[in-house]
C-alpha cells in the first residue's frame, strides 16, 4: 500500500471555495424552485432502475394496514434534492428555536414508533427484525431478499437498454420470463461498483431493511438475444428499435473478461407497482398507512450507524423505492433502499474520493474553517492509505471516525439521531459476526483475494470501532436485544 499525496488546495482556493459552491448551489437552486414547485416533481433516476409488474407475494405487511387506492407515483428532482438539503434545510435547521430551545435543555426529539423499551418491535412496511433482534445464521443472511440464484439458465432476452451515464444497463428477461435489470462496472475499475452492491445487499437485508435480490452474473455476447419490440435509449434520450448490431455495439465498449465473459450486477425486478422514492423527512401524505414523519422514525435515524459502516455515504431518496404491492387480502406500500454500488470503496462511476465521510459536498464547517485558518488547518482526510486494489476502490479502517462520519448530503433522518437512535443501530452492527462479514464480502466474487482479505478485515475493523463508540468497549457481542 502506498501513502496518498497530500493534496491540500492552495490556501486561496481553500478560503474561497465555499463561496464559490455556494453561488452554484444557488444558482441551482433558482432554477430547481422555478421548475419544480415541491420535491413531488419529475427528474429523479431513483425510480426507474428497479420496476417490476408482479404483485408481491409472502410478504409481511404493517398490521394496521389501511390503504385501498394506490398512491400516485411522484419522483424527486435531482437537482432540488441537493440544494434543498445542503442549503435551504441547513439554513432552516439552524434557525428552527424549538430545536435550539430542546438541545439546550438536554432534551431532544426522541423517535416516536418506539415501545415501552425504546425499541421497534413490530414488523413494518419499512423495516423487519433481524440481526439485533434474533438469531439470523449466515445461510440465511445469503437467501436474503430472494432466491440468491440469479437469472434461470438459459437465453436472456434483452427488452430494453439505456445507455446515459458511464455504463449501460439492460432489461432482461431470463428463460423463465422473469425480470432483472444488470448493470456494470465503470471502465477501469473492474468489480467494483458490481462487487459493492452485492455485499452491500446482504449487509441491509441481515440489519431488517427491504432491498432488492441481487447477484453476480458472468455471460457471454450469445447468451443475449433480443426480444421482439426491444428498445434502445441513446445518449440523447431518444429511444429506438433495439437490433442485434446495437447489442453487440454496446458490449464491446465494455470489458470482458480474459474468458471472454462480461460480469455485472444482477438485480431481481422487485414484486409490486413502483410509485417512486421516499424522502427521509415529511410524509407520503397520499399514503394513509404513512402517519409518522420520516425523520422521527427510529429505522431511518438508527441506520446511520449501518449508513458509516458501509460507507454509504449516496444514502438519500433517490437510492430509495416505494413499491406498491398486494399480500395477504391488502395492498400497502413497501420501502425499498435500493442502488448499493455508491457504498464501501466505490462511488458507482469511480473509486471514493479520500474526503468521502469526512465532510459534506458542500460542507459548511469545512469551509468556515479552511477560510478562518487561511487554508492551513489540516483535513481529517490528509493521512488517508490507498490499499490500490481497483476491485476495492477507497474505504478504509484506520482512520474511520464513526460518530464524524457524513454522508455526502445532509439526510434529515441522521440530522435528527439521538444517543438513543445510535445505541439501537450499533446493536444491529455488533450483531454480525467475521462469518457474516466473510460470507457478504465473499459474495462480490472477487477475482484478487487480496481484495476479499482487505475488505473483510477493513469491514470488521470498522464495526468494531462502531461498537466501541456507542456500546462501550466490552460490548463486541451484539446480544440480542430482548425484553
């Protein structure tokens, strides 16, 4: 491993960044408020990478289940999404005088879906009890959200290909008729988002959150044909009648491997009619089963321990799915984290950046400081080890601080955590053992072993320190938290 270059900016550029990002997120602003009224508006990606079209089955939903019409599909500007939470929420934040009035009497909004123990009991539409709460063995972590099987053998039809961003992402369909979306790596950087994604899964599954079924694949270009009516989504966002060329076209801007077999995230359309994501604060209001705020429940504040082991640092709706979905006599909406592969080392389309968790994109403290210093304090990020492992990407655990770890944006949920949130979400991380971890990281199928050694060490080491941060140092067990 080599130590990472010191790469502080110049002190000018450090004392005058922050207004610079300021003015864009601004200017931004402007032009989201202008063209999108509410958060409800169209633009997010969050919700058309995991549709299905099947009713969901064997499922537990919420026992006072009360929905009978669906709630209308909405989606979440992209752009508002940003500015509203690294801007407009922080401002309001701080000027919010009930807030400051309870932090300084020591008496914080506590959770409200808890019971008499301060713990989440019931099953929901949003979060299940597992690791934590009862015993979940490693084979069952591994059958998860589904089967764990992938696509059926066979010819996958390719229905539908979109080729904005850095890679392509099919729509298949396997010999049984059944639905995955595959998506792959980004050049240069061979099973890392793919790799992450899956760990990453089984990791939320075994805490108690819905997340999709999701595989690593290996194929080859005649495994792939085309399905009648199939379409092609350029560059441009034009669509087109999809043909063999086009296929072929496609694949051969991505790596295959030395086999001649291309590799990609396998991802199970989930059961149930897509309505679009969730925000981590507010409510469904058309959804009459969605009645406490977002940011007050216990599941979403108590993920941000889960949130800083895995480095996911992307967690805001647009990584999250409402699906609507009928089981047992009732329809109801399921809560779905979906998109993983901006988790551990890898930020999707590239390695993380060494600043990843310690800071904000736009990060008020940072600059404040950076500006007051002159652009000579030191960043919590500067001493950062570079494992070189492209398959990785850049986590680490060394320098992992859990209770100053952020995610990209601010998330109203984690903003609003208490000792009591953290407590309750650290139990969940003591709960996996090396065996679980192994066995999750053993699930990217890495073709270097000396990235399933690092990555499994670096992910124990960080839970660890989880532990010891708000459990105490003797409380490594993850005991089942009974009554």
């Amino acid at each position: 491993m080599t130590l990472s270059k010191r790469l502080r900016p110049p002190s000018f550029v450090a004392a005058h960044a922050g207004a610079l990002c300021l003015a864009i997120c601004v200017a931004m602003g402007g032009v989201a408020w202008a063209a999108d009224e509410a958060p409800n508006s169209k633009g997010s990606k969050g919700s058309k990478d995991s549709k299905g079209s099947k009713d969901s089955k064997g499922s537990q939903a919420s026992k006072d289940s009360t929905a009978t019409r669906m709630p209308p599909e909405t989606e979440i500007a992209y752009y508002y999404d940003y500015v509203h939470h690294m801007v407009a929420r922080p401002i309001a934040r701080q000027l919010d005088l009930g807030r400051a009035v309870r932090r300084l009497s020591g008496r914080p909004r506590e959770a409200v879906n808890v019971d008499s123990l301060d713990q989440v009991r019931l099953p929901s539409t949003w979060w299940t009890p597992r690791l934590g709460y009862r015993p979940v063995s490693v084979e069952q972590m591994l059958r998860g959200p589904g089967p764990g099987t992938g696509p059926a053998p066979g010819k996958l039809s390719v229905t539908r290909v979109k080729t904005q961003g850095v890679t392509p992402g099919f729509f298949i369909k396997d010999s049984e008729g059944t639905g995955f979306l595959l998506k792959f790596d980004p050049p240069g950087l061979a099973e890392m988002a793919t790799g992450a994604d899956a760990i990453t899964t089984y990791l939320y599954w075994a805490a108690g959150y819905n997340v999709p079924d999701n595989t690593i694949l290996t194929f080859t270009v005649d495994d792939l044909e085309v399905a009648k009516g199939a379409q092609l989504t350029d560059t441009q966002g034009k669509k087109h009648v999809m043909t063999r060329d086009d296929l072929v076209g496609i694949l051969a801007k991505l790596t295959a491997g030395a086999d001649g077999r291309y590799r990609a995230l396998a991802s199970r359309l989930l059961e149930g009619k897509p309505i679009g994501p969730f925000e981590y604060s507010g409510r469904r209001r058309s959804d009459p089963e969605d009645l406490i705020t977002h940011e007050h429940r216990r599941e979403l504040r108590g993920m941000f321990p889960m949130a800083a082991w895995t480095n996911h640092a992307d967690a805001r709706s647009a990584n999250s799915l409402d699906v609507w979905v009928k089981s047992g006599g009732r329809s109801f909406v399921r809560h779905y984290l979906i998109d993983f592969g901006s988790c551990l080392g890898s930020s999707a389309i590239a390695k993380r950046a060494y600043q990843t968790g310690t800071e904000y994109f736009f990060d008020y403290g940072v600059t404040g400081r950076q500006m007051g210093t002159l652009g000579l304090a030191p960043f919590a990020w500067e001493d950062a080890v570079d494992p070189d492992l492209p398959s990785v990407g850049y986590i680490e655990s060394r320098g992992f601080d859990p209770a100053a770890w952020r995610p990209y944006c601010p998330n109203a949920a984690f903003d609003a955590r208490t000792d009591r949130d953290l407590r309750w979400g650290a139990r969940i991380v003591a709960a996996f053992t090396d065996d679980h971890i192994r066995a999750a990281v053993a699930q990217a199928r890495f073709t270097d072993p000396r990235a399933v050694e690092y990555l499994a060490r670096v992910m124990i080491e960080r839970r660890d320190k989880i532990v010891e941060r708000w459990l105490g140092p003797n409380d490594r067990t993850g005991a089942l938290m009974t009554r």
